[in-house]
C-alpha cells in the first residue's frame, strides 16, 4: 500500500542533470522513472568507441571536483565506493601560440612563476597573484552564494547583502578587461581569458564572474575518470537504480500533458501513443526545444515566452573530430589549447556572425595520454572541438524578427568541416613539430551542428544551451520552474544555475529541493553536515589550542604603524632642522675666520 501511495516523477532526458535529479528525488521518496530518447544515458557526456578506440562525445575533463564529490555524499556514498577513480593531469593545458611558443598551464606554482617572469617580469607574476586572489573571490563567493541558491525572483538580486557581493563578483566587467588589469602582454591575456569556451562565449563578452573556471584549474587541478568521463553518471545512475529509478532508453516524448485547467501538468505522451500519469515532470531535455515542442501552447503567454527563448542569445557550436591513429603524438599533452594569431577576430566570427573562423582557435585533447585504456597500445585517441556558430533557426520554425545571425542551414557543410580539418592538421603540425597527422588516421567521426540538434535536442546546435551574458544568468536565467505551468521543472544546462557538469549538478539539487518544497516533503541531505572539510577546524569550546583561529588585533597594527610613522616624521624633521642650524653654525664660523 505504501509503494501505492509514493508520489511519481518522470525525468524526460538522462543527462547529467536528469541522473542526478532522478536519484534524489528517489532518495525523497518519489517513484521515478527516466524516459531518454537515445540508446544510452550520459547525453552529451556519453562515449563514442571504435575498434578499441573511446573517446568522450562531449566533457573530456573534470573540474570543481567538490561538487561532484558532494552529490554522491548527499546520495549515502562515494566516488570511490561507485568505483570512480579520479586521474589528476600532470598538466593542465599547453597552450600553443604561431610564432612557435607555448605556454604550460599548472597547478605547479614554481613552474608557472618561471614562465610568467620569462614573458612579464618580476612584476608580473607579483600580477598574476593578484589576479589569482580575484578569481579566488569569484569561485567561493559563486559556490557559497550562486550554485546553492534558487533565484525565484529579480527583487532577490536587490538584496543589499547581495548587491555587496555581486560587485565583488565583478559581472559587469568582461574577463578581457579584468585580466589586462593584471596582465600586461598580449600573450598571458589570451592564457588567462581563452577557458571562456568552455561556456560557449567569447572572452571580450563573457561575465569576469567566470575567472573561476581558470581558478578551479590551476588551484585544485584538471581530473579525468578513468574509462571516460561518462563513468562518473553511470556510477549516478547505478546508484538512482539501487535507490528504486527505472530507466526507458529508446524512449522518445513527443509531449507534456496537462489536465483540463491547461496549467497543471499530469504527465507525457510518449512517440509510441503510450501514456505515463506523473505528480511532478522534470524537464533535463534542452529547455528551449522544450518550449518549442514538448509543452502544450496552452495560453497566448506561453506561445510568447517561446517565441522569446528562441530569440535568446545562445552558446556556440562546434565541429568535433573523433580520430583514431596508428600511432602515438608525443608532442601532445593530454589538453591541448591552439590560439588564433588573430585572437578577437577569431572569437568574433564565431560569437558575432555566427560562422567558421578563417583562422579557428580550437582544443586538442588525447584522452589516451592520461589513461592508455583509450587506446590501442602504442595508438592514440584523438578528438578536436572547433567553435562554430550556432544555425540561425531553430529546427521546425523560422528565423527570428529580430534578423538574429547564425549559420543558414543550406551551408555547404561538407565543405565547411573539410575547412576546419585542414585548418587543424595543418596548424597541429606547424606549432608543435609533429608527423603530419592525416597518413596516420585510420577512422573519423564527425559532430557538426546538426548532429549536435538531432542526437540531443539541442536547440540550433548550441552544445552549450543558452548564452552566459549578463542578462541570462541569475534571476535572469529561465527558472527551475517551468514558467506558465504547475507540477513540471527543469535542470539543466539553460536552466538556473548554468552550464557544465559540475554546475548542472548543482542545478539538480536546488531543483530537487524546489521539488520537495513545494510538495511539503523532506529534503533528506539538508542539514547534515559536509564530507569535504575546507571551512577550516570547527572553533567552540573543545577546539584545541594549535586549531583556535586567532586573528590578529588589526588595531595594534595600524596603531604601531601610525606612531612609527609620526615617530619618523618628527624625528626626520627634527634631524633636518638639526642638521640646517649645524651648517648655518659651520657657514658662518667660516665666514667670522
């Protein structure tokens, strides 16, 4: 009778978000099924595998590892009980540059100290702490204050304690500006500014909030899941499973029902005619083609906020290339990161006008040099993300009023992503030394933006979801909510807080905690206590002496320094004076001899 009476929640996508909402909600108590319209889980994070060759479809690298950690804690286990092994990278990138140089991105301190004075000087690197420190603000005042809240409301950002922390945030700065105030030569500012492609956002427009993505790398390191980053879900997965989640791959759904009052959502009509009956809908399919096609046009209100999610700024695409080789690339680190000499021109094309750089600047990542089980021995996996723009439409509808720009689906495809190869196998020789690499590639496999929207859903391609700028994150972000609709949500990479594995498995708890909420349930992790101890040793009564935080009385300090300072002043004037009555003494005894 019991297991009659559990609440139902239907997650339409397996995605990181979907995994991660399905096995809390489970936790809560929820029946929960998951409805994905691929053969696998993962979404994006999935695995592509060739001939003993594997390589990660989307994300080839993990960072904020804290966030990670922290789901499956709130979940009763580990990575390490799921069987995760987390490899940390030697290095975090080796940046390539035309004129034959490069940089070594590093959590090694000594290491980044050396190159930094080589190129900017002493001075430089006493910048490059400086800047440090600033990106050290922005990933803790995000994770404390952003990731792990909901923002149901604008009047929540007008909240003087957050307008406070909002500025140290700096948001309306770009991560361009911020780093020339920090860095001098035209060089370590692209170093320190390209990681905005991460977000799918050029570094001249991006919010300097996102320093913390460079942060996060160079003080807690670049980690790889060894078998691929997909293992890290399927551990979730596993873990949703054990707690109750059944999962129905190959299982498309073509709409949201709602009941009579066409507001109150009761669950979705799957392509095959059959019907599920559901208390609450997730949404983690991409949440504007959800807009576009799963929910109902039940009101004039709805149809507009579609229309308006259309018309949004959106992240960038890609051409990916999947290589296997007979061969290894020595010359190749396990990240690799090849700038365009023309850098704003580069990002320009892309975030502007939407199209293909004549001279892209794109990533080169060799999963196999971090885990051999990549590759065949003595081979290599090899996969590139070019940048694109995104298409100019969304599938099924029309360009938008606004003239917005974007890639017309009529391009000659072909011809472009035979553009971007050549453009990439010529520029990995010439910067790096290398073999040429097309006599020794055996297999390819090719992600262009249609592959992107049909494998995924994702609208116009954009392998990101939405844009980043200001006026789309926050408040601002469509909410967790679905907006027009009772009983549905979202988690997500378009959705509050924003895109990137760790970030969405943020999004899952606040979304689930929404859930919860608004059902008047138990939100069974809340309140306990963090398995990852960086607020420092508990201070009450039982701390011991060597733990007790103790800070200094700042006002001695200033104190002491203000008397030596008149102290100096007086005894500086008394000395001048001195010594001007000494030579008045000794100018006119000279004059009397």
């Amino acid at each position: 009778m019991e297991k009659l009476s559990r609440k139902k929640a239907i997650v339409i996508g397996a995605g990181a978000g979907g995994i991660a909402t399905a096995a809390r909600l489970a936790k809560a108590g929820f029946s929960v099924t998951v409805l994905e319209k691929n053969s696998f889980t993962g979404g994006r994070c999935s695995l592509i595998k060739h001939d003993g060759h594997r390589f990660d479809q989307g994300p080839s690298l993990l960072l904020l590892p804290k966030l990670f950690r922290e789901a499956f804690f709130d979940l009763d286990t580990t990575l390490e009980a799921e069987g995760v092994e987390l490899l940390r990278c030697p290095t975090n990138y080796n940046v390539w540059f035309s004129d034959g140089e490069n940089f070594e991105l590093t959590t090694d301190l000594a290491r980044m100290k050396t190159q930094i004075e080589r190129w900017e000087g002493k001075d430089g690197f006493k910048r490059y702490l400086m800047w440090l420190q600033e990106a050290h603000t922005h990933y803790e005042l995000s994770v404390a204050r952003v990731l792990s809240r909901n923002f149901t409301s604008i009047w929540q950002l007008a909240v003087p304690k957050f307008v406070l922390t909002g500025l140290q945030l700096h948001p309306l700065h770009t991560i361009w500006n911020r780093a020339r105030l920090y860095f001098w030569s035209e060089r370590l500012r692209r170093v320190f500014t390209f990681a905005t492609m991460y977000m799918g956002m050029s570094p001249f427009k991006a919010p300097a909030t996102y320093s913390l993505l460079q942060y996060t790398e160079l003080a807690e390191g670049i980690w790889y899941p060894r078998g691929g980053f997909q293992t890290v879900l399927a551990a979730l997965q596993r873990v949703g499973e054990r707690l109750g989640v059944e999962y129905r791959l190959n299982t498309p759904v073509t709409q949201i029902l709602t009941h009579s009052d066409r507001e109150t959502v009761r669950g979705v009509q799957l392509e095959s005619g059959e019907i599920l009956q559901a208390d609450t809908v997730v949404v983690n399919a991409d949440l504007v083609y959800a807009y576009s096609n799963l929910f109902p046009e039940t009101s004039r209100q709805v149809i507009k906020y579609g229309e308006a999610l259309r018309q949004k700024d959106g992240s960038c695409s890609s051409i990916s290339f999947y290589w296997c080789l007979d061969r290894k690339v020595p010359e190749l680190q396990t990240h690799n990161i090849f700038l365009a000499d023309e850098y704003r021109e580069s990002f320009d094309a892309i975030f502007e006008r939407q199209t293909l750089p004549d001279e892209p600047s794109f990533y080169v990542n060799v999963p196999s040099r971090i885990d051999p089980s990549a590759a065949p021995e003595g081979r290599d996996s090899i996969i590139v993300l070019v940048p694109v723009g995104h298409l100019v439409e969304s599938k099924g509808f029309g360009a938008s009023a606004n003239g917005e720009s974007g890639i017309k689906r009529e391009r000659d495809w072909t011809a472009l992503v035979s553009q971007a190869r050549r453009a990439v196998l010529a520029t990995i020789t010439a910067r790096t030394g290398c073999a040429p690499l097309e006599p020794s590639i055996t297999h390819e496999i090719v992600n262009d933006p249609f592959t992107w929207e049909d494998m995924f859903n994702l609208d116009k391609g954009s392998i990101l979801g939405l844009s980043h700028s200001f006026f789309n994150v926050l408040a601002f972000r469509p909410r967790t909510r679905a907006k027009g609709f009772r009983n549905a949500y979202f988690v997500g990479a378009s959705t509050h807080p924003g895109t990137g594995v760790p970030i969405v498995l943020a999004g899952s708890k606040i979304t689930s905690e929404q859930i919860l909420d608004d059902k008047g349930m138990v939100v069974p992790w809340r309140g306990r206590p963090s398995l990852i101890h960086d607020q420092g040793a508990p201070q009450n009564s039982e701390t011991g002496k060597l733990d007790k935080i103790c800070a200094p009385p700042l006002w001695r300090y200033v104190l002491f320094d203000t008397l030596i300072f008149f102290i100096g002043h007086w005894l500086g004037l008394f000395l001048f004076y001195t010594l001007e009555k000494i030579l008045r003494y000794l100018v006119d005894r000279r004059k009397c001899w």
